[in-house]
C-alpha cells in the first residue's frame, strides 16, 4: 500500500460542507453555520468563499442570526465589493423594519462597510434614520455619518448630512445629542478650519442641559466639546463653570479628568479675587486625591496630569502633600512620578516634611528609585533656600553609607547645589574628595571633576587628583573628558607655576589624539586663548557664573498652555503636543488657555498665565548681555505650538502691562522717572501719562499758554498718510554659513501686525524640511507670535517666501546696537544662528498721535539733557510731503508753524511698549538738511529713532 491514501479522502471539505449548512431549510442549522463561520473567520481563516452564502441568510426575522451576518459582512464586504452590493437592498429594507433595533442594526453597519461603490446608496436609508422617531437609531445614525465621513467626505456635505447632524444637538434626548457632538468633533478633527462646531451661549446651554442624563462616555464628548468654547466673559465662564462641577464627584475617572480640564481652561478667564475662583481652587484638589486610590495604572495616568496642573496652579494641591507620599507597594513608575510632584509642591511650610520622607526613600532597595530621591534632596535645596543647610547635611549624611549608586547621585546634585549657593558649603569638598575612587558614572565623575576645577585653590593636591583622572582619559566619555579639560586650563590658571606640564598634556590629548570634534575645538581655543592672551583666558574660563534656576524641568510655558488644553488624553500622559505623536493627514489643531480676566497673578503661581493670556518664560540660566549661545542652544527644536494671529501691537499689551517695565528705563538702568508714573502733575496731563492719551480733537481751538503759545498756530493742513515703510530684503544667512541654506529678509508693518519677510533659499544637494524659528532675548522683547510655517519640502534650488508674524511679549534684555536681534533656525540639517537688525520704525504704534496739551506739558516736562539733535543730509521734500511720508510710517504730526521761512513740525511717536518719542522737525525751503531734534524719557532709543526718519525719509 502506498502513501497516496493520506492525499486521497471521501471529505468534500470545511468550506463545502459550511457551504451545504448555509443553504439548510432549517433556522437552527443555518444558525449554527454562521456561527462556525464567524468562528473560522475570528481565529484567522479565509471563509470570504462562502460571502454569497452567507448574505443570503440575511432575510430573516431572528435578530441573532441578522447580528452575526453583519458581523461577516463589515469583515469581508472590502474585498468582495461587487458581492456587498447584493446587500444594498437587504440594508434598506431594514431601514424600514417596525423594530428599532433592527434599524439601528442596519445604519451601524452601513457606516462600517467602508467600500465606495455602495455608499451612494446607503445616503437615503441614512436621511430616514437620522429623523427617526426613535432616539437609538437618531444617535447611531449620527456616529455613521462621521464614519461616512472619513469614506467619502465630498458626498457627506453635498447630501447635507452635516446639517442634520448640527439639528440633532438641539434634541430632546441627551445620548442622541452625545452622539451628534462626538460626530462632529470627529469630523472637525480631519477639518481643522471647517468652523463646524459653531459654538454659541445657546448651543452651549443645551449641551450643559444634556451632561446631567448622558451616559458617562457621552458625558466625556460633551465636557470635550466644552473645552473647545471660549466664553464671552468672566461672567459667562463662572456660569459654565459652576454646572461642570458636579462631574467632579462621578464614579468614571474619565470623566473627572474631563470636568478638571474644562475647569481649567474656564479659570483662565476668572478674575482672582473673585470668591467663586477660591472655591473652585479648593473644589479641585479632592477629585484628584481620589484618583490616586485607584489602581496604579489609572493613578499614574491621574499623577502624569496632576503634575501638568500642578506646574500651571500649585495652589490647587498645595496642602495636599501626604498624598503623594511613596507607599511600599506602589510599582516603580508611580513612586518616580510622586517624587516628582512632592518636589514641584515643596515650600518653606513643608519641606521639613518632605526631607524626612526622602531620606526614608534614599535607603530603600530600588536603585532608580533611591537615585531619584537623592536628586530630589538636591532639587529641594536648590528651590527652598531656607532648607539647603538641612539638605547638604543630609546629602553628607547618605554619603558616609559609602552605597557606591547614592554617593555619586549626591556628589551630582552637591555640584549643583554649589552653583546655586557660591561660597557658602564648600567646607564640604573634603568629604567629597574622600569618594572619589569610588565614582564610576560619567555624570558622577564629570561632576567631581567640575568641583576641583571650580575650587582648586581650596584643594592642595588638586593638580594630583586631576592626574590621576588624566591617566584613563581616552576611556572615558565624552562628558568626562571635556569637563576635564576645562578643570585643568581652570586650574593651571589659579596656580600657573605648578600645573604647566599638566595643562599642556591635557591640551595635546585633547587635541591631536581625540577624534571628538568638540573636544579637540574646545581644546584649541583654550590653546589659543592660553598662548596669545592669558588675561582674556582668565576672564573667559574663571568669568562669574550665572546662579541656576530652581525649576529646570518645567514644561516650557506655551506647551505647558496647550498640554492643560488635553487633560485626559494620550498627550497628558507622554507630556507631548498630539502633533508630536498623531501620524498621517490629519490636522492637528494647536490649543491654547484663553486670556485671563485678573490683572495680577496669583503669588502661588508664578508661572500662571499674565494678564494678557501669555505665560511668562520659566526661569532659566540668565545669559550675559551678548550670549547668543547662553539662549539660542537651548532652542526648543520642537515648532512652537501658538496659533492664530499675533495679538494686536496696541491695547492691552501696551496699556495693561508695560513689558518693559516703566519703559526703557529700567532696562538701560536709568534713575529717571519711569514713563507710566506722574509727569510733574502739570494740569495739561490729566490722570497722568500712563493711560493711552485720547484721539487728537478735530479743531484746535483752546490756547495754550507758556513759551510755545504758537506753535499749535497750524498753518498748513497735514495730508493723507502714505503706506509705512519697509527696507528692502538683505542677506541675512549667506548660504556658505548655513550648509546651503540662504536666508534673505526685512522687517514690516501691516495693519498694526509686526512681520518678519524672509526668503529661504536652498543651495545645497539634499531636501530641507522641519523648519523652525527662535529669538533670543531682545530690547524690545520680539519672537515669534506662531511657527515657521514652511508647509512644504524645500528642495534643492528651490526659493520660498515666507511671512512670520511677531509679537512684543518675549523676554526683554538690552542689546548692543538696540535693535539688534539674534535669531536661531533649525532645519532637518543643523541649526544656524546670525544677527539682523530691526528698523526701530517697525515698532511704532498706530495710536501715538498725542493731543497738543499733553504734547505740550510733556515737552516742558521731560529734562533738557534728554534732547539729541541730528542732521538729516540730501533730503528734497517740502514739509507738507516730508510730514505725509512720516504719518505713513506712524509718525504723527501735532502741529506745524513757520518761523522765518523756516518750517517746524512738532511731531509724536509711541513705541510697542509704551515709550513716547517727541520730536521737532525743521524744514528750511531750499535747503536740503533737515534738523530734527528728539526728546525722550528714554534717550537711548533717540539713535534709532534718528535712523528710522532718516530711513523713511529718502526712500
């Protein structure tokens, strides 16, 4: 016999045998078919031979069997579309069953079947549905038509679906208007500018209406929803407030994280020292306590947000530290995020409290976990200074364990400490000196070294200890080795006698025996440094350091902004922006907090937003006045996450907070009188010079008395204005500096919006993509009001214009000329830094035209000494076109009067930040220079302003 009988068989097969089943006059074996059908198609088997089988069973009354043709169907109706089509009429007459579920059966199914061929048919069974009388198969219609949607979006509009779906938000039953808005908030994802949520006070107060009797997920899209609505008022967001709170006590932590997000952003507009905004505080803290007793995954995605709103209300959770104490049984990931909250709620009120308990947390047995409360010791140090005398001693107190992994987190965190109190713990360094055989972690090992190179004249054998890191030194990492170049050229420089073989043999190892680009540079400049100009080197390497900031891991204000704005989502948990995760077309809206309606901030939350909606930078390393690098390297390579359109250069900006703080003064130091306070009390001044001074009076008929009586005699009528002026585009990156990228730009003003025009031009061989911009700090505190928005792909010799709006809100520091502005880009290539200069016009406000009072008593007021005088050469304008141009450029004329054939305009100019420049213009017939003479509280800024007039005058 031979083996052919294993290939030979009587059995005609499953899928014949199935096939004979479906076809079975009787209900029970037909049943029984498909669901063996359904089972093979579950475990992974091809049963797509049996469709026409299968959708002949269809027509049936029994429920059971019609679910599981369904299930079949939206399986495998992809890859037969010409057999789903069969079900078209099946799926309609279904439609029409007199049993609503059978209807809502039909319409789910309809949405799931994603084949283009049959969806035209199914618009009409859909319309029906979506006005049926019975409210489950209203909101199961309205889920099918965001899935119809995403098939074909065209049809969906032109069938006027989405209207229905608007309708639906107005209807009596909470779960159908759950449906609709979670529909549409689908459908506005995919089409970030479609305005399809028109949401209104009306609109809003159904949607309250419904929270109440929705079921909990419906209750999560309504609370969304809710999120994405920015109230008129304080009033109106005090309202939504108060009939969101209640969500604050459900049984669904989703739904709790929903009410706190909603609660959150409506905050923003509450004024602080409304009664309604402290009980709201203390209404928060106890839903997010209890989330924390649930289990540790559902308490690490509540601590993951809880440490997003902490940063943004510390006072929320501030008397509830116990809370985030570690238990013994927590899994490592929850007690890391705890310690991280307990640091960001320490206070000189409770750090007693937290420094016993991190010290507990220093001798468990989890080693990440005793590293990161040893860094937590040093945190609190840095950020309480009452406690950094407690926190060294208790850092010396862990060192004496000699537990190789805590000493090397203390000496780390020593190092820090050290910066942040200069002069006052080094007494400590012998001790330190005693461990260090024992470091083996680069960190640990780079910050020792850091020590002895920063305290060498403390240490006597500090040129020893250094040799005998030298010996290893191409073993070690880069980190180590570079920190050790820089302690050697520290120490040579202290004791030059001693260490001269020292720090050559540093240098040559650096340099001609490294391979590490960084740091065979660092060790020629020091080289050079050293040979040409010792004194330089010292100023350089041993110059004064900038004191470290208490927070250096808070989220960056803006994302921070729009994190709070996706509480509850997959983006509060990896602390990132959507756009940063979410692959593929859809577009990912930006969010921001809307602006707060208090003026003042909180003394609990510095970094809260200010009263113009926009949130301080965190406190950082404070770079010296020319430090391009002390900012610009530490750009955030992700693109900035602000939105819309840059705020409005006038207004609350300019009225409500003086960004420079009482103007220029304080920044060039200046003892005068800032410009918001009281002018001398003169009577012409009014309330002072703080507010915006009114519109200029049509007439001018009251005199004025003193020297100047004259002056507002206006003799010839001030014209139409022209448009502002803007320079011509300059090179501003040369293409050999920027590995092929060329950036060419000026500076404009349009309809009160200050913009930066650039051209990018790419000279190199490869595609440039992921643009984005930063400023470093700046006189008038310009940066980006949005991203780069560089859409495409830059390809080679291609050129792309580009209109970045700015804004005056970023953080101000005095630059050398004043309107120098050090600009970093970033591409998929490297990032490039270059300075460009900003005409000082481009900051002149639309409303600086001064009334003749005010002009008048402000003139007398501020001092002579104030007063520069500059010659304007080969200018051949007649006043009326010279006073004409100016106003184009937001130069205002007050008056003019004519002295012996001699024109005199007195003219006014207020900057973005509420500096108030008066000026006298002298225009002699024949003669083409020009005088003019400028008078300001601030007179640095006169130098700039001359070249603005200077500028728009001859061109």
């Amino acid at each position: 016999m031979t083996d052919s009988k294993y290939f030979t068989t009587t059995k005609k097969g499953e899928i014949f045998e199935l096939k004979a089943e479906l076809n079975s006059d009787k209900k029970e074996k037909k049943k029984e078919a498909v669901k063996k059908v359904i089972a093979s198609m579950t475990v992974g088997k091809d049963v797509s031979a049996l469709f026409p089988d299968v959708v002949n069973c269809m027509q049936t009354d029994n429920l059971e069997l019609k679910k599981l043709v369904y299930l079949y169907l939206m399986n495998y109706a992809k890859s037969q579309p010409d057999m789903a089509i069969m079900a078209v009429n099946t799926f309609v007459k279904d439609c029409e069953d007199p049993n609503p579920l059978i209807r809502a059966l039909a319409v789910r199914t309809m949405g799931c079947i994603r084949v283009d061929k049959i969806t035209e048919y199914l618009c009409e069974p859909l319309r029906k549905c979506l006005k049926d009388e019975d409210p489950y198969v209203r909101k199961t219609a309205a889920v099918c038509v965001a899935k119809l949607h995403d098939i074909n979006a065209q049809l969906v509009e032109d069938q006027g679906f989405l209207d229905t779906l608007k309708d639906l938000i107005s209807d009596s039953n909470p779960m159908v208007v759950a449906n609709a808005v979670a529909a549409l908030s689908e459908i506005a994802e995919s089409h970030p500018n479609s305005n399809l949520l028109d949401l209104n006070p009306q609109t809003i107060n159904k949607l309250l209406t419904a929270l109440n009797e929705c079921t909990e997920w419906g209750q999560i899209f309504i609370l969304d929803c809710l999120a994405n609505y920015t109230p008129r008022d304080d009033r109106e967001s005090q309202s939504i407030c108060e009939r969101v709170t209640p969500r604050l006590s459900h049984a669904n932590s989703a739904v709790v994280l929903s009410a706190v997000k909603v609660l959150m952003k409506f905050m923003e507009m509450l004024p602080k020292d409304l009664d309604y905004y402290g009980t709201l505080l203390k209404k928060l803290a106890p839903p997010l306590v209890t989330l924390l007793s649930a289990e540790p995954e559902l308490q690490y995605v509540a601590l993951r947000n809880i440490n997003l709103i902490v940063q943004r209300r510390p006072e929320i959770l501030k008397h509830e530290m116990k809370v985030f104490f570690v238990k013994y049984n927590d899994p490592i990931y929850v007690k890391l995020e705890k310690l991280d909250i307990m640091i960001r709620l320490a206070s000189q009120a409770n750090i007693a409290q937290v420094l016993a308990e991190l010290k507990e947390y220093a001798t468990e047995v989890d080693v990440d976990f005793v590293r990161k409360a040893v860094r937590a010791i040093g945190r609190c140090a840095i950020k309480v200074e009452q406690s950094a005398e407690r926190c060294v001693s208790t850092l010396l107190d862990l060192i004496q364990t000699k537990v190789n992994y805590v000493v090397q987190e203390a000496i780390v965190v020593i190092k820090d400490i050290f910066r942040k109190y200069p002069n006052k713990y080094e007494s400590v360094i012998a001790t330190l000196c005693e461990n260090l055989d024992s470091l083996d972690e680069p960190e640990a090992r780079a910050a020792m070294i850091w020590i002895v190179g920063e305290y060498a004249e403390r240490i006597d054998n500090a040129d020893e200890l250094l040799e005998s890191f030298l010996e290893g030194f191409h073993d070690e990492s880069t980190q180590v080795q570079l920190q050790l170049l820089t302690a050697i050229v520290k120490l040579f420089l202290k004791k030059p006698t001693e260490t001269q073989e020292l720090v050559q043999q540093v240098l040559s190892l650096a340099t001609q025996d490294s391979d590490n680009p960084d740091l065979r540079d660092r060790g020629y400049i020091y080289w050079r440094l050293l040979s040409t100009d010792p004194v330089a080197a010292k100023e350089v390497v041993l110059a004064e350091k900038p004191l470290i900031s208490e927070e250096t891991d808070l989220i960056e204000p803006t994302l921070l902004e729009e994190l709070i704005c996706h509480i509850g989502t997959l983006a509060s948990v990896y602390h990132k922006p959507p756009s940063a995760f979410v692959e593929g077309s859809r577009g990912v809206q930006h969010k921001r907090l809307p602006g707060s309606a208090g003026s003042g901030e909180s003394v609990e939350s510095p970094d809260a937003g200010s009263a113009a909606g926009v949130s301080e930078a965190p406190p950082a390393v404070i770079p010296s006045q020319g430090d391009l690098l002390g900012d610009l390297l530490n750009l955030d390579l992700t693109p900035p996450t602000t939105t819309g359109p840059p705020p409005p250069s006038s207004g609350m900006q300019m009225g409500a907070m003086d960004l420079l703080g009482g103007g220029l003064d304080s920044l060039m130091g200046d003892e005068s009188e800032p410009l918001g306070g009281d002018l001398g009390g003169s009577p012409a001044m009014g309330a002072g010079f703080g507010a915006p001074p009114a519109a200029m009076p049509a007439s001018f008929s009251a005199p004025v008395s003193g020297g100047l009586d004259d002056l507002f005699d206006l003799g010839g009528g001030v014209g139409m204005p022209m448009g502002a002026y803007s320079p011509p585009k300059t090179v501003w990156l040369p293409a050999m500096k920027a590995k092929g990228l060329e950036i060419s730009g000026t500076f404009a003003r349009r309809s009160g919006v200050i913009q930066m025009e650039m051209t990018l031009t790419n000279k190199a061989m490869s595609v440039m993509t992921d643009f984005a911009i930063q400023f470093n700090r700046n006189s008038f505190g310009l940066s980006p009001a949005g991203p780069l928005q560089v859409l495409t792909p830059l390809s080679p010799n291609q050129s792309i214009e580009v209109t970045l709006p700015l804004n005056t809100v970023g953080p101000v520091m005095k630059m050398e000329p004043l309107n120098n502005l050090q600009v970093a880009v970033k591409n998929n290539i490297d990032v490039f830094y270059f300075s460009c200069q900003y005409p000082i016009s481009m900051l002149f406000a639309e409303d600086g035209k001064m009334e003749r009072q005010v002009f008048l008593a402000t003139w007398k007021d501020i001092p002579n000494d104030n007063e520069s005088q500059f010659q304007i050469k080969d200018c051949h304008l007649n006043s009326d076109a010279a006073s004409n141009k100016l106003q184009g450029s937001s130069i205002f004329t007050i008056a003019k009067r004519t002295v012996e054939g001699q024109d005199m305009l007195y003219q006014s100019i207020k900057l973005s930040n509420g500096i108030w420049v008066l000026a006298e213009l002298r225009v002699q017939a024949g003669n083409p220079n020009y005088t003019v003479s400028l008078k300001c509280r601030a007179p640095e800024v006169s130098q700039c302003v001359f070249q603005s007039y200077e500028a728009v005058l001859k061109n």
